[in-house]
C-alpha cells in the first residue's frame, strides 16, 4: 500500500480556540488544548500509521513539524517537505528535485495547512469524552476545505498529561494511527524556520 501526501497531512499543521465541550473546565484534554492554543510555536515529531483494509498491510512514515500562531509551518518528510512563510507555500519534493510555489495570501490565506489543526482543534471539532482523561471523540464543525477527517478519537498517555495519538478511518476506510512521538511548546519559533532555501537545481512550478 502506498500512504499519500495527502493522507498524512491529515493530522498530524499545525491544538485550539473555541473548545465546544461538555466536560468540566479542568479535563485534561481540555488543558493541553488550551496550552498548544496559545503556544506562539509548536513543534511536532510524529508517526503516520495506515493499515490498508484492502491489502492487509502497514504502511507507516515519521514526519516533523513547526508550527506558529502566525499560520506559518514546516512540515518534513522521508521524501517531501512543506512550508509557509505567511503568504507563500512551498511543496518540496526530493525525488523528483521539484518545488511547487503558491500564494496563499487572501481568499487563500484561510485554508493554510491540515496539519494546523492542531493550533486550533477546537474550532474545528465538537469534543466529547469517551473515558474521562483518557479518550475523546472529535467531529467536524466547520467548513474549512480540507482533507481533515469527519472525525477522529484522540488519545491520552496513561498520566493523562500529554496527547498520545488519534486515529481515525479515512476514505478508503483504512485505519490511520498518528502516534504524538513528542509535543513542546517554545516561544517564538525563529523566522529562520520559515524562510524558503532549496538546492539551485530544483525545477520550480508556480501556480
């Protein structure tokens, strides 16, 4: 099975501004969401798991990310990286040595990366707990045009204090895991985490 660009950028950019939660002020979840919410920059080590319904395999990719209140991120994987100054975006493909450029300021600027879900979750999904302190459902409120799942059950490690993972079915009803490797907060992500540098050889696209 091969793991799409697209379905690994479903979770893992940029967890939240608007919580609509029915548990009490002081959950867990709702605390680390509120922490990574206002967190001026959030760094992101992952891994993307999909076990194909079809083909009976697993399919797993370990990503990094940088994510900032300013909507800006990098985004790094095995063979593809992404990254968004504010008002540009950079597809970075290693094996082809191909970059796609394209402004995303404007009527694009809303739409950004799926990834910065996790800068503002709860704008995003309606959070309700399965087991207290441990698991929580999370389904799509907004309309935001993206590949997000319609929903997804987030995890909580055992001393409830850090996010563990969230899993979710995707299109192909293929079961996704993205295992939270680790999760810090810093302030403020440096600009030179942002700022675009290629090999000369890339082939540019602009669109």
């Amino acid at each position: 099975m091969k793991t799409t660009i697209k379905t690994t950028m479903l979770c893992v950019l940029c967890l939240c501004l608007s919580y609509a939660s029915t548990s009490g002020e002081h959950d867990p979840f709702s605390e680390i969401a509120d922490r990574l919410a206002a967190a001026d920059c959030l760094r992101v080590d992952f891994l993307h798991i999909v076990e194909s319904a079809v083909f009976h395999d697993v399919d797993s990719m370990p990503g990094a990310a940088a994510l900032d209140q300013q909507g800006r991120y990098r985004i790094e994987l095995p063979n593809d990286h992404f990254l968004c100054d504010g008002s540009t975006s950079y597809s970075y493909s290693i094996p082809n040595n191909q970059i796609v450029i394209e402004d995303v300021s404007g009527e694009h600027a809303a739409a950004g990366h799926e990834l910065l879900f996790l800068t503002n979750l709860k704008e995003r999904y309606s959070i309700r707990p399965i087991v207290d302190g441990k698991s929580y459902k999370l389904r799509q409120v907004t309309t935001h045009q993206s590949a997000l799942p319609d929903s997804m059950t987030a995890y909580l490690s055992g001393d409830g204090g850090q996010l563990d993972r969230f899993e979710y079915f995707d299109i192909n009803e293929d079961r996704n895991s993205l295992i939270i490797r680790s999760l810090t907060t810093e302030r403020p992500c440096p600009d030179s985490l942002f700022t675009p540098s290629w090999p000369d050889s890339v082939d540019r696209v602009k669109l």
